[in-house]
C-alpha cells in the first residue's frame, strides 16, 4: 500500500478521543497564588535577614565580653625613689603568684610609645616624661584571681602601683552588648510577628477566591478532610517554592558577605564594617536557623490552608441551621 | 427571622418515582430543594431522608448520604479549570476511586449526554446547553437514589430540552427517583407525571 493510501485508509475513522491527564483538583497556578509565593518569599528573606543579623550581633557583643575581660592591667605611677624596671617586674611576680593568671606581659618603652603616639606624635621620647607604666596580665575567665587581695598586696609591696580589673568596662560592655542582642531580638520578635500576620492574611487571600471549589467538592460529596487535604497539599507546594527562595536569598546574601570579607582582610572598608558588625559569617547555627525559619513558614501556611477550608465547610454547613444566612449561597 | 418561605407542606418521595416541581418564581422551589439536598435545615416540622430525620444528622455524615444524592443546580456549578470529563469524574473522584476504574463509564455517560467530542475542552469554552447537560451528567454519573434538579431545562433549546427529559426518564427507569424543579409548562406537558406545585409557600399535589 502506498503511503497515500495509508493516509486515506487511516482518515476514514475517526480517531479515538484521548482524556488528558487528570489535572489537580485545585487549579495550580493564578494571580492569588502567585502572590502568596511572591510574599512568603518575601517575609522568609526578611525574617532570615533578621535571624543572621541578630546571630551575628550575638557571636559579637559575646567576643567583645570574653576579650576585654581576658585582661587585667597593673599601672605603675612613676616616682623619683622608685625604680620603675624593678617595681614592674616585682608587680608581675607579686600578679602571677596567684590562682587564676595565666601569662604577665611587662609593656616596655617602645610599647608604651607606641600607645601615646597618636596623642603626643611618633617622635616622643619617653624617659623624658613621668609616664606609667603598664604589666599586663592575662586572666582564666571561669577562673578568676582575687582581685581585693591582689590589690591589697601590691599596694603594700609597691606604693606606686594600681590594679585595674576592667570591671566598669566590661560592665558597660556587658549592658551594650545586653541592650543590642534586646534590641535584635524585639526586632526579630516584630518581624517574624509581621511574618507570621502576613502569611495567615495573605494565605486566606489566596484561599477566598477558590470558595466556590470548596462548595461544590462538599456538594459533590467529598468529605471536609479530602477537601482540606487537597488545599493543604496546593499551598504546602506555593508556600515551600517562596520560602526556599527567601531562605535561599538569604543565605547568599550573607554568604556573599562573609565571602567579601574573607577577601578584603585588612582593607579599611573590611575593618570598618567589622568594627561595627563583627564578622558576617553567621555559622552552621545561622543557616540551620534559616533552614528552620523556611519550614515555620511552610507550615504555617499549610496549617493556615486547611483550618480556613475546614471553617469555609463548617459556614456552608452553618446555613443548614441558620436559614436566616442564605447571603453566601448561590441563587 | 424573616418570613416563612414554605409552610405546612406533607409529601414523600416514592423510590423509583419520577415528579415535576413547579410554581411561579420565588414561590420557595430552590429552598424545596435545598432542604430535599441537606444543605438547609428546616425550622420547624420534619423532614427525613433515606429513613433519617435532616435535622438531627450530625455534620460529618452528611457527605455520605449526600453521595446517594445527585443534584443539577440552577448554575451548574462547574470547575472552571477542569475540562469537562474531569468535572463529570469528580463525584467518583472525590470518593477516592482509581481513575481506570471509571473512564469507559464517564466517556459513556458523556456521549450518552451528547459530549463524546468535548470531553478535552473547559467549561469556559462550553455553549450554555453543553454546561447543561455536563452539569446532568456530573449528578448521574454515582448512579444516585435521588436526582434533585433546578431548571435542568432554561438554558436549552425546546429540542434540546426534550432529550435532557429523555435523559431523566431513562435514569428514572434505572431506578433513579426525579425531581425536576421547573416553571416549564411545555416541557411537563411531554411526560405523564407528578406534579408538585407551590404556590405562597403552599404545596398541591397532582397525581
């Protein structure tokens, strides 16, 4: 048979009509859904955005503690009847008989040079001038000398000598750092609240506009749990598609942050953002945290779903004892 | 509350019985209905169905006897993004059966209701009467006890209108008891049957 013929022979029946495979029950994709996407997508970058922040706020205002009270500081004063070389060493001998110091560091005149350099300039001599002089002693934080006696012996040995234990510094340090991780957590506090409103809202949003499938599957005699296991379903979809691209955003905002900073060490664009931020790598914890941030928002958005379907049939089934409500039904 | 709609109203429904519902418009034919479908309970008085009285059903057993159920509703109530066999496979689908199990009897039914070429296409693109009889068809397709329908017949030519009835008298004759609300006096003059008449909220009944 030529292939004509098989064209001919095959055109006079009518071909068999094929069902397309069955679509979802709720429609995939509208204006509605591709919103709540769009926001979710948005709260779970700003809600991660906050969370790093404030970890990182954290890992800082704790490394500032632990470093400044690290340390402890005996200032000499001097005197013309003291000599000064033997009074500091006595100082850290007298320092490093106690408990709890580690290490004694004597700052000789370069150093101390140094450290009046930027006020008094680089060409100081400094035998010239009556200034102190410092041994610095480094101390085991979980535990610390006695600080009273340590005092109360050094001024008995050397009249000339002070003990600073940093306490009021690291006080205040302490309540800084205190009132900013408050701070990053009542904001963090806000913003996973917005997040939490906004997701509820715009879920529910989503959800008014497939009303009518919600009637006629119940009408049709579908149980309220199939019903809200195919919305549940939908949105779970909708809402792990727009956090997983906020936590995502997220995460590579501070991974390209920390990966910046990790390239311009010692630049002062580097140092400046340190001083004020810390450094921006927020961890396993961080991103573990995002990763938990991503599932809430899921969930709360399934959750969401399936009570508001649940209450939609519970009002349908309402105007069967209530026929005074007959607004919502169909004429 | 407001204004009774219907009041002091006896009748049953015999299986297997085929009956017109009629009266002027407003005169309480859908609320009839509605509380026949379950979805409105009456204030007073009693209504049973399927040996149950309506109003001390608990919720979460009125899917079940609402399957036993099939109702056409004035609007036919289709899902836009569903093509027309997948709006008429929803019963069985919401009833959790495999999709294998009915196709040859949806694509049957469908052709039986003049859609065998339409199956693919969504209702958007459907023609008032075609909405019709998928809607028809969506009701039948569980092979319910009762079959409640408003209007089945206002959007269809007067031929048209006479093959949706062929449709429910062959259903009826399969054991299905009809009710069809209508103010369609042409369409009850074709057929020997019950008619119910509401008038004011009051029912006579014409054997």
């Amino acid at each position: 048979m030529s292939d004509r013929d098989a064209g001919h022979e095959a055109g006079t029946r009518r071909p068999e009509m094929r069902v397309r495979p069955t679509g979802p029950i709720v429609p995939p994709t509208n204006i509605q859904s591709n919103a709540l996407a769009v926001v979710i997508a948005i709260m779970a970058f700003l809600a991660c955005l906050t969370l790093g922040g404030v970890s990182m706020v954290r890992a800082t205002a704790a490394s500032w503690q632990s470093q400044i009270s690290r340390e402890i500081t005996i200032q000499i004063k001097p005197d013309d009847n003291l000599d000064m070389n033997a009074a500091l060493s006595k100082a850290r001998e007298l320092a490093l008989s106690f408990v709890g110091t580690r290490t004694g560091q004597i700052m000789d005149e370069d150093a101390t040079a140094r450290l009046l350099e930027p006020w008094l300039g680089p060409d100081l001599d400094i035998k010239e001038l009556p200034v102190p002089r410092l041994v610095v002693i480094t101390i085991d934080e979980q535990n610390p000398p006695d600080f009273d006696a340590m005092r109360s012996i050094l001024k008995e040995n050397i009249p000339q000598a002070t003990l600073d234990d940093h306490r009021t510094w690291v006080d205040r340090l302490v309540s800084m750092a205190q009132t900013t991780v408050m701070i990053g957590l009542s904001i963090m506090g806000l913003v996973f609240g917005a997040m939490i409103l906004t997701v509820v809202f715009a879920t529910r949003g989503a959800l008014s506009g497939n009303r009518h499938i919600v009637e006629v599957l119940h009408f049709v005699g579908a149980e309220a749990s199939f019903v809200g296991k195919e919305f549940q379903k939908h949105f779970l979809k909708i809402s792990l598609k727009g956090s997983a691209a906020g936590s995502f955003a997220a995460a590579m905002v501070f991974a390209g942050l920390s990966y910046w900073q990790s390239r311009s060490l010692a630049t002062p664009e580097n140092d400046q953002a340190a001083a004020l931020f810390g450094t921006f790598s927020v961890g396993y914890g961080g991103y573990l945290g995002i990763f938990a941030t991503m599932l809430i928002i899921a969930l709360l958005t399934t959750v969401t779903a399936r009570l508001t379907v649940m209450r939609t049939i519970h009002e349908i089934d309402q105007i069967r004892s209530d026929p005074a409500r007959t607004d919502i039904l169909p004429d | 509350m407001g204004s009774e709609i219907l009041r002091d109203l006896t009748f049953d429904i015999p299986k297997r019985s085929f009956q017109f519902l009629t009266g002027p418009s407003g005169a309480g034919k859908t609320t009839l209905l509605r509380l026949l479908f379950m979805s409105l309970k009456p204030t007073r008085g009693q209504i049973r169905s399927f040996d149950r009285d309506i109003a001390t059903i608990p919720t979460p057993e009125l899917p079940m006897l609402r399957r036993r159920i099939g109702i056409v509703f004035q609007d036919f109530r289709l899902l836009d993004h569903l093509t027309t066999y997948e709006n008429v496979a929803l019963p069985l689908r919401v009833r959790g059966k495999d999709e294998s199990s009915y196709r040859t009897d949806v694509l049957e039914l469908l052709k039986w209701v003049g859609l065998g070429e339409r199956i693919n296409v969504l209702p958007a693109v459907l023609s008032g009467g075609e909405k019709q009889r998928a809607a028809i068809a969506r009701a039948l397709i569980d092979r319910p006890e009762l079959l409640l329908a408003d209007e089945p017949t206002g959007n269809v030519d007067p031929p048209m209108a006479r093959r949706l009835l062929n449709l429910f008298l062959e259903l009826n004759r399969l054991g299905t008891a009809v009710v069809i609300a209508t103010h369609d006096l042409a369409l009850m003059d074709q057929v020997e049957a019950r008619r119910m008449i509401l008038t004011e909220g009051r029912l006579d009944i014409y054997e």
